[in-house]
C-alpha cells in the first residue's frame, strides 16, 4: 500500500510539473541571463569541458553493462561505483547506478509558485525533469554559477530529479571497508547532510559523505516543493 502511494504521489508531481513548464513556455518564460555563462571566457571553458563530459556519461553507460554481465560478486571486491562531487569544500558522492548523466547547466524554465530551491523545470531527452539546486535545498550558502556548474540527472524508482552542483571530480568504487555506516557516530558527516547520508568513507585521506538517492529524492521536505505561503 505505502509504494501504490508513493509512485501515485510520483505520478502527480511530475504531472505538475509538465503543466507548469507546458505554462511557462505559453508565456514565454526563460531562463535569467544570470543562469547562463554568455562570456566568451564561459563559452570556451564549457566547449572544453565536452568530451570529458562525454567520457563521464560513457563510463556510466559501461558500468551498467559491465554490472550486468559481471554481477554482484566483482562489486564485492573492487566496491561500488560511485559519482563524487563537490558541494562548497564538500566531497559527495552519489552511487552510479542512480546517476542518469552528468549535464552542463542548460537553460532551465522558471515555475511559479515553488520553494526557492527549485530553480524551474527542463526538457531532459524528452522528459520534464525538476531542477533543484542542490546547495539551496541543504540551506547552504548560495553562489553564483560558473562553467564548472553541473546537473546530476538522479533517478530512483520513477522518480527523476536534476540537481545544480558545484562540480564532478570523478567516477570512482569504494569498496565497502572504507564505508562507515550512518548509524555510528560521526564527526565528518556535516550536520546538512545527515538526514540524507548512508554513511561516509575516507579515500587516501579524502572524506566523502556518502548520499542515499531514495532518501533524498523522496524526503519531506523534497516532495513538499511548493512555495510556502
């Protein structure tokens, strides 16, 4: 009964979505020139940026496929792949098999009458995909976007949710002995990211807080994205 509830409660934010971006496109909504690197400068640094964009997105690809031929026992030894990014001096890490791919920021559609993290809705190879700035919806300190911006389109379940993030560094495993669970007490885990993390791991000296998709795509705060009043 809790998951015909959850996927209904799915059905309908994406339904509202797809009327507030088919809205916003009636009355010739765009994006501000503040979300959209116009220099030169920004235009040569994302031109760049491509094919190791595209590189990312293979390796996801080919993980999948090699996950699938080669089962769960190599993950066991090698450890799970994870994407890491960066949020302020904050390395996260989400698990690949959520990541749909990595984006430049593109132009998103403003929608009206949301929470203020959620920076509008964009057409995602065909989709209507929300748009969350991520730093925002940990109550972080805001910054203004630059060419190393980047959009994680994160899927779990039927739900499918872009977030704004400072950087991807890498795609990378981290085997299960370098993991420490959520449930001990941990002082390397930011007070912002507990409700969120399954745990963190340590990587030749690097803490990497560890995010778990389901909770955060589906937390609270997540599914209640309109504005308050």
């Amino acid at each position: 009964m809790a998951s015909d509830n959850l996927t209904t409660r799915q059905r309908e934010i994406m339904l509202a979505q797809a009327r507030a971006m088919a809205a916003a496109q009636r009355s010739g909504a765009s994006t501000s020139a503040g979300n959209r690197p116009d220099s030169r400068d920004s235009m040569v640094g994302a031109r760049a940026s491509a094919s190791a964009l595209e590189s990312q997105l293979a390796q996801i690809t080919q993980l999948r496929t090699d996950n699938a031929l080669t089962g769960a026992q190599s993950n066991a030894v090698a450890g799970e792949q994870y994407l890491v990014f960066s949020l302020l001096e904050c390395e996260c890490a989400l698990k690949a098999e959520h990541i749909q791919g990595v984006e430049r920021l593109i132009d998103v559609t403003p929608v009206p009458n949301v929470a203020a993290w959620v920076s509008g809705v964009i057409n995602l190879r065909g989709s209507i995909a929300s748009v969350v700035d991520l730093r925002m919806f940990l109550d972080m300190e805001p910054l203004p976007y630059n060419p190393r911006t980047r959009l994680l389109s994160v899927q779990y379940n039927e739900m499918v949710i872009c977030l704004i993030v400072d950087g991807v560094s890498e795609m990378t495993p981290i085997p299960a002995s370098a993991i420490t669970n959520i449930s001990v007490r941990q002082s390397n885990i930011p007070q912002w990211a507990i409700s969120y993390a399954s745990g963190s791991a340590v990587l030749d000296r690097r803490a990497i807080v560890l995010l778990d998709a389901a909770r955060l795509l589906f937390s609270d705060k997540m599914q209640r994205y309109e504005a308050l009043e």
